[in-house]
C-alpha cells in the first residue's frame, strides 16, 4: 500500500496567480497593510493561516483575532468568485490532473489525499473548478493548522484510519520549494509539478518533475 498526497495550487489547479493576486488583495481590505512585494519564502509557514499570523505579527505586534481571520477568508472568497465569474480560465486543472487524480483514486494499491496551506473553503473553491470533489477523501489544511509539516501529517493520520495496512511509501505532489522543503523534513518522496518550467524545484535538489499529467504512464512508472 502506497499513500499519494497532492498539493492544490501549482500542483492539480494552475491558479496560484489567481490565489497570490486574491490573497494580497482581501489582506490589504482586511487589514489596510500592502503585502504586494512580499516573497513568500521568507516566510516561516507558508499557508494561508501562518502567512496572515506572520505578517500581523510583524506589522502590529500582534495575532489576529477569530473575526478578522473570518473577514480575511470572507473577503478571499469573495474576490475568488468575481475572477472566476471575469474568467474562469484562472481556474484550470493543471493538464491532466484530474484524469489522473482519478485514475490513481481507482488503483487498488494506493490511497490518496490531499494537504494544501490554503483554507478549507478556498481549496474546495478551487478543486470544485476543477470537478475534484474532496468530501470522501482524507483532506488536511489551514483551517486544521498553521504549519505545512501539520496539514501533511494530519493527512496521513486520516489515511493511517482508513487503511488497515501500513503504507510501504507515502508519496507527495506539490509545486513549491515549501513542498518540498516540508517532504525533506517528514522523509516523504517527492515529485514535482513544475508547470512553468522554470527548474526552481530541480535547483532546490529535486528528482523527479513532471510539467503536467498529460503523460500519466510515466508519472505511474514512478509510484
């Protein structure tokens, strides 16, 4: 038995442009602070939940309190729905990613799940344009915690539940140098998803990168 965990943005949906413009649009509306030149890998927990912590912190001395993390999400959702009513194309699979999400749900030998740093309702915003439906599968976020090591090992509690053998492997897609990073840290396999080809996971040490699905017998040849 083999654990397959996948990333949502850069990863199954090509909408981490959407997400970054959104995001830094509903945090200087909640907040009135412009994060416009931020780099995100500066950050210490780069999820949704540890980037709007971290900034707070930094600019106010400070936490955010349970209403403005609601009106940050509130107003993310709602910038989220006006793109995608102006253009929807921002809200694209990856190619291939949801054929091969699941034709790999259907493998006998593997359990999949999913572990992104976006908010609960932010991700299933984004999976629902992709006609991924997470509601039956083992789905971690930053609505549980704060950090990516977090949200992965959540994910694979819930996986550890539904299987009743031990995983041989735990294998994990994502798209970011935090991705890769946290499988680092928690001895996960990774494989890269670099859509843009831009050889930033290759620099980082990276093995194995794919630029889509569009060839899944080859991306099955590696599980």
């Amino acid at each position: 038995m083999k654990y397959i965990i996948f990333d949502i943005d850069g990863t199954l949906s090509d909408t981490k442009k959407v997400d970054d413009q959104c995001f830094i649009e509903a945090f200087e509306k909640t907040f009135g602070v412009n994060i416009q030149n931020q780099n995100w890998a500066e950050l210490k927990n780069v999820t949704d939940w540890g980037i709007t912590e971290e900034i707070i912190q930094r600019e106010f001395n400070r936490i955010p309190t349970r209403g403005e993390y609601d009106a940050m999400l509130s107003n993310l959702l709602a910038l989220f729905q006006i793109e995608k009513e102006r253009a929807s194309d921002r809200f694209k699979e990856i190619p291939g990613a949801k054929q091969f999400f699941r034709k790999v749900n259907t493998l006998p030998n593997y359990q999949i799940g999913i572990a992104t740093g976006a908010w609960q309702d932010s991700a299933k915003l984004k999976l629902e344009a992709i006609e991924i439906d997470p509601s039956n599968l083992p789905f971690s976020n930053s609505s549980h915690y704060k950090s990516r090591e977090e949200i992965t090992l959540h994910t694979i509690e819930q996986l550890n539940q539904r299987s009743n053998l031990k995983a041989e492997e735990i294998i994990y897609f994502g798209d970011g140098a935090w991705d890769f990073k946290t499988c680092q840290k928690l001895g996960i396999r990774f494989i890269g998803i670099d859509v843009n080809r831009d050889d930033k996971l290759k620099d980082l040490g990276a093995k194995t990168i794919f630029s889509n699905y569009l060839d899944p017998e080859s991306i099955l040849f590696e599980l």
